[in-house]
C-alpha cells in the first residue's frame, strides 16, 4: 500500500520534535481479547505502515491486571517473549503495560513480594516500553497521586525496560470518569507534574474517547502534567456498551498531522477485531508519514489496499452503518443477508464481521466507562 515505508527505529529521545515520533497501538481494551497469532501478524504490519511500538496490556489478562499479585506461569512468561522477539525481529518496540489493581492506599508487605516477583519476571523480557496503569479503578481516595508516584517510582527502580509509561486514574477531563470511579482528589494533576520528566504520561484527551486534539487543549494539559502527553487515542476501540454493537472502519475523525507538534506520541487503542483495525490504524499512519492537515473523509484507500477485492467493497458498502447504526440499525433478514454476503468472501478479516454479526464480541461488564 502507498503508507508503506522503512519502519523507524524506536525512539530513545522524547523530545515532541524528535523526527522518530512515538506511534503505534496498544492492546488495552475489555472483552475478547487478539489471539498470540494476531498479535504478532501485527509486528510486520506496523513496520510497514510506519509504526514503532506495540504494547499488551489486554485487560482479560489476569496476571497483568486482576490477578497481578501471582506470578506469570511458564507458558504465558513465554508466549510473551516470543512476541516480543517477533516484534524486535521487525523492527517493532514491545512494551507490556501492568495493571497495579487494588492499591489506592499502598502496597502491603505481601504486595512489595508480590510486585518484586512480577517486574523480575518483566525484566527477563528486555521490554522497549513498561507502561504503569492505574485506569479504570476508584479513585477517590485521600492522596491518591502520591501513593502512585510512590508505586511508580517503586517499579521504575527496580524495572529494566528502556522507556516507562503512566496512565493515571484521571486520564482525562471528561466528567464520566469521576461519575463511574469518585471524585478527582484535589490537586491529583498537579502532584502527578513531580513525576520524573523522562516518564511519560498517558491522556486520552478531552473525552475518554475523543474526535479530536486540539493544539490549544494539548498545550493546556502539556503545562499542567510538566510534559507534552502520550496519547491513548481510544479509537477504533469498541468495547464499552455502547460501542460494542459497532465497527469503526470509516476514517479517523478530526485526527491530522499537527497533534504530532503536541505530543510524545499516539497509541491508538483498536476493536476487539484485530484484522480489520488494520483499517483506522493504517489511516492514521498515512496521516503522519504524509502530513496531512485535513483528515481523509474516509478509509476507502486503506480498505482496498488491506482487504481483498470482493472484501473492500463490501466493507466500503458498509462501513458507514456499521459505525453508525452498528447492530441496532439492522433487521433480522438484513442481519442474515450481510452474514452470506461475508460468509461467501472465506477470508479471514470477513469473518470477523461475521462474529460480530453475529454476536460472538461480547460486552465485558468489567468495562466501566461509558
């Protein structure tokens, strides 16, 4: 496809004029998760579609999330390693990113053990990125910033990964996310601004699923954290209950190439569906690698240089109502008919409109947000 293009080498630098802008997806949606096969079919097409990092951090994974106090068995420690050696091999970062659950007032003598064990194991996976989130939990305890820097600053000691991440509690200004997980306390920003200035932060910008980023929005929430922000762009995600009925497969929203100037990077969270988020991603892509200032009305040219033929056009027929209206908008005979006419394609990504269609991407309720 035209986007093609010698991938970039991960960035070392952080700087927001650093030519080897930090872009890619993580994998950290609720609900089905992407297959290990998935996963690494992904490393060779970010490479080609310009991209530099990867991370997992799927929240159906208990030993990163749930369950993070129990040590990764053989079998999983090492299926993550492949991936990353799959990863490397392409010119790809891999990160992981850990989920520190339950933890709002500090760790327990049994949590640091705990904790130890878990970044020993991570250490052996010579990790690009290791990314600390503290997403979608209760936040609305007394000090809450400094028992995460504390946490942060614990891991970051004692991690070997080359770069770090933070999402915070509060990831965003949007109002849903003191109505699901309590009230901000006051000043969490600010004291997260003392974190060390080589770390970076995760935002998802003005809404927890935003259309856009403002340079002025952008510039406002660089001052207030101390440093240009690393983007959890929550698109073409569709995992909460509103979105699970839905495909994103037309277009980016109002994403263009000048939030490049504002930020560390964008990490685009994709579908449940990792063949057709190819689509959203590769768009992105040619946005940046080409500077596009307006962004493209749709994701027509990705889908027919991605999908088979006979595929392209039924996904270009139907991208529009599968975004819009989703599964809600259609009949029962409607349903049907779109399932022979994806059934007839035998291909891979057109059976993943076939489960959708028929209802195999459940809702996880763990997913709080809106």
């Amino acid at each position: 496809m035209s986007t093609h293009a010698t991938p970039a080498p991960f960035p070392a630098s952080r700087s927001v004029d650093d030519p080897c802008f930090c872009f890619g997806v993580i994998e950290g949606f609720f609900g089905r998760a992407w297959s290990w096969i998935a996963r690494e079919q992904w490393a060779q097409f970010l490479a080609k579609i310009g991209g530099n990092l990867y991370v997992y951090a799927p929240k159906s994974d208990g030993a990163l999330r749930r369950h993070w106090r129990v040590p990764f068995d053989s079998q999983h420690l090492a299926a993550l390693d492949h991936c990353r050696q799959v990863y490397q091999q392409a010119g790809v970062g891999f990160g992981v990113g850990l989920t520190l659950l339950d933890v709002q007032q500090g760790l327990t003598p049994a949590d640091l053990e705990a904790l130890r064990v878990k970044i020993y194991q991570l250490n052996q996976l010579n990790l690009d990125l290791l990314a600390i989130l503290f997403d979608d939990m209760r936040g609305d305890f007394p000090g809450l910033a400094a028992t995460q820097l504390d946490l942060v600053n614990r891991v970051v000691h004692s991690s070997h990964a080359k770069r770090f991440a933070v999402c915070p509690t509060y990831y965003s200004e949007d109002p849903a996310l003191e109505r699901v997980f309590g009230q901000r306390p006051s000043g969490y920003w600010e004291t997260l601004r003392s974190l060390d200035p080589d770390i970076d932060l995760f935002w998802t910008g003005p809404q927890v699923c935003s259309q856009s980023y403002s340079p002025a929005h952008l510039a406002e929430v660089n001052h207030r954290l101390g440093r240009p922000v690393l983007l959890w762009d929550n698109y073409p995600v569709n995992d909460a209950q509103r979105l699970v009925t839905r495909l994103f497969l037309n277009g980016i929203g109002q994403r263009e190439a000048r939030l490049r100037s504002g930020c560390r990077g964008q990490l685009m969270n994709p579908m449940n569906q990792p063949l057709l988020s190819r689509i959203a991603i590769a768009t992105m892509a040619r946005v940046h690698q080409h500077g596009i200032q307006t962004p493209p009305p749709n994701s027509h040219a990705e889908i027919q240089a991605i999908a088979a033929p006979q595929l392209a056009k039924l996904l270009i027929r139907d991208a529009k109502q599968f975004a819009e209206s989703g599964l809600e908008g259609l009949s029962e005979s409607e349903r049907q008919s779109l399932i022979q006419d994806y059934s007839n394609c035998q291909d891979p990504m057109a059976q993943e409109v076939v489960d959708w269609l028929q209802g195999k991407y459940a809702f996880d309720p763990a997913c709080l947000t809106e």
